[in-house]
C-alpha cells in the first residue's frame, strides 16, 4: 500500500480488521509523514468535542411561543379588505370610550371585524397618520416581519409615544420604519406584522395579527 | 455528552403528529418543545449564529406545521426535520458566498466554547476546523456538520441530505482531508 491509501485510512477513519490495523501501526512506526497525518487527526478529533460543545441547546420557551405565533400566523393569512376598514378601525379606536376601554372589550370589539384583517404598508401609514390628527398616539409594538420568505424574530420593547407621535417600539419610529421596509429590495414580498393598536400605552391590549402587502 | 436528537421517536411522537394533522395547535406546541432544542443546536452547527439559527428553526418548524399532512408515518420525524433545517442552513451559506459575508458570524460561539474547552489549544483547534469547515464547498459543510458534530450515520446522513452513502463518504473525506491541511499549515488568528 502506499502512503496515500494509508493516509485515506487515518483520515476516514476507517473501521479495519484486525490485520489492517497491524498493518496501519507497522506504517506508522516507519513512515514520519504518516504519523503526522495521524496526530493532525487526534488534533482533529479534540477540535471537533470542542466544537460539539456547542450542543443541543435546552428549549427556549420563547423561541417556542415566537414559532407557534409564526403557524398561527401564516394560517391566517387572508386578501386585503377594503379601505373602509382602515376608518372604521381608526374610528372605533379614537373613540373616547376606548380611552378606559378593558383590554377584553377591545379583543371583543376587534374581533367582529377579524383578527385577520390585511392592511397595505401604506394603509398603516395612513392610519397612523389619522390617529395622530385625532391627537391620539398609535402604539405599535412590532414583533415579526417576513422579509424574503424567513421569519426574522425582533423583540421590541412595548412603549408608549408622546401625543400625536406614532411609537412602533424603542428602537424605530413609524416613519423610520416605513422607510425602511419600503427600501426593501423584498418589498414585493408580503410582509406580516404583529401590532398592537389602541389609543394608550396600557400594557393590557391585545395583540393583533396583521398581514400587511404592497 | 449525545450530540444527536434527544428526542426518541416512538408511538407517541406519532400520535402527537397525528393530532397535529388535525390542526391541532396545542399539540403542535408540544412537538415543538419536544425538538426545538435539537433542531436549534443543528442549526447553529450549520451557521454558526444565534440570529440565523432561530431564523431557520422558525422557518422549518413553520414549514413542519404546513407540511404535517404529508407526513409518512413510514419515515423518520428527526431525519425529515433535519434535512428541512439542513436545506434552510445552504440556503444561509450559499447567500452568505454571495455576499462575502466573513467566517465573524461565528464569533458569538466563541464564548460558550471558551467557558467549555479545557485549553486554549483546543479552542484554537476548534476555531481552525470551523474557520476551514466554512470556506468547504457546501455540499461538504453539511456532511461535515451532520457526520461529524451531528454524530449521525451515514445512512443517516445521506437520507436528510438526500444523496448516496458513497457520496457522503466521499464529501466527508474531502472535508476532512481539508481541514486536515489547513490544521498542519497552522490556525488563523481570531
């Protein structure tokens, strides 16, 4: 055999006979170049544990709900509905009995419209926009959006935006934001968000599906 | 330490599938948390990344739950969640070719392996094989991955992979053999 096939040996790792094994060592104990191959290999085989330490990770609960959210979501997906949904959204929100409305009656009164209701990026834009001529502050909290076809999970923090400003979370602005998915090389793809809509910032409103298209 | 699924399929993997087949959430939620920890750790055997890694486990998980229909019950669950994480991960490694996008991607594993590796020698031994398992080409990367840091089979792997056991030997020699150069010309510096 030459160095090559013995080489081959080391290096698949090869499940030898008991002959081929005596065989291997004879090599070795003759051949400097081969018992070079061989101890690369024992260095190979620490690299790898190492590496495997990066091991079966323990459940993330999180990441769990983040993808029973993205079944649900992708479901639930329905056409766009007409724009007098964005008014009569914006209409019931602003209304003063709202201000102190239950997060219950707020799910209860949404829910006849559908949880599933489809807004244009734009729609949204202009929703927000109405809200804040109302003098009334649109809290978005954004959690996913689908860009490209893959879920990219972002957790933003729920905060609440001064009067007439359109808060989607710590980090961006409505009109950052929009600019932003409008650059999207992607835009054409269909985007999903997960908002929540309401005239305060108390923390218990519900959280809404939307699916958003250009 | 077992680096493969921890997860035995048996009957009540099988149930729990079926009654996912009837769209049923709370049972999906259920297979989830039972193989969400192993997909995530392939995932990240493929990329690297966190980010990227919960990316795709989402993404396949989310496929799993439109797919359930087609299921056979004949087939392994693990190996056909695998070869959806696995086909997800090239899409990743083939983008990040494209965009030239630097081996740094794997930094942030660099911590965890710190905190795990007796020695210094072997973190930069690890680092090595990485560095040099992600310039493979991508056929070799997944073989790679899945033989030797997933511990799978080579029936294993050429059923997720979808290819012949004789070509996932082969794959795996050449990544090996190339890595194995790359260790005796020295590690990169990170």
């Amino acid at each position: 055999m030459t160095c090559t096939e013995y080489q081959f040996w080391i290096e698949s790792q090869t499940d030898l006979s008991s002959a081929e094994q005596r065989d291997l060592e004879r090599h070795l104990a003759v051949c400097a170049d081969c018992r070079r191959v061989a101890q690369t290999m024992q260095s190979y085989e620490i690299g790898i544990k190492a590496l495997q330490q990066i091991t079966l990770t323990e459940t993330d609960e999180n990441a769990v709900e983040a993808i029973i959210g993205a079944a649900k979501m992708t479901s639930r997906l329905r056409p766009v509905k007409q724009r007098m949904w964005v008014e009569q959204l914006v209409n019931m929100i602003t209304e003063p009995v709202f201000r102190f409305a239950t997060a219950a009656l707020i799910v209860l009164t949404l829910g006849l419209f559908g949880f599933q209701e489809v807004y244009t990026v734009h729609q949204l834009n202009q929703l927000a926009e109405s809200m804040a001529q109302r003098g009334r502050s649109m809290h978005v909290q954004t959690k996913y959006f689908w860009e490209d076809m893959k879920w990219r999970s972002k957790v933003e923090h729920w905060s609440s935006g001064t009067q007439g400003a359109t808060i989607i979370s710590s980090h961006f602005l409505w009109p950052e934001l929009y600019q932003r998915l409008t650059a999207l090389p992607q835009f054409a793809k269909p985007l999903a968000w997960r908002i929540r809509l309401g005239n305060t910032s108390s923390a218990g409103l519900e959280k809404i599906w939307y699916r958003l298209q250009r | 330490m077992a680096n493969r699924s921890t997860q035995p399929e048996n009957i009540d993997t099988h149930d729990l599938i079926r009654i996912c087949q009837e769209g049923d959430l709370a049972a999906f939620r259920e297979l989830v948390l039972q193989y969400q920890g192993a997909a995530q750790g392939l995932a990240r055997r493929f990329v690297g990344n966190l980010e990227d890694a919960e990316d795709i486990v989402q993404e396949a998980f989310v496929r799993v739950w439109h797919h359930l229909a087609r299921f056979d019950f004949n087939k392994s669950f693990t190996n056909w969640l695998f070869r959806i994480i696995a086909n997800l991960a090239y899409d990743v490694l083939r983008k990040r070719i494209k965009q030239n996008a630097s081996i740094t991607k794997w930094g942030d594993s660099i911590d965890f392996i710190t905190q795990e590796s007796n020695t210094d020698e072997a973190l930069q031994i690890a680092m090595t094989i990485r560095y040099k398992a992600a310039r493979l080409p991508l056929k070799q990367q997944l073989v790679f991955v899945l033989r030797d840091l997933q511990e799978l089979s080579v029936a294993e792997v050429a059923n997720i992979l979808q290819i012949s056991e004789n070509a996932v030997k082969v794959n795996l020699h050449h990544a090996r053999h190339a890595i194995r150069l790359q260790l005796e010309q020295g590690g990169e510096e990170f």
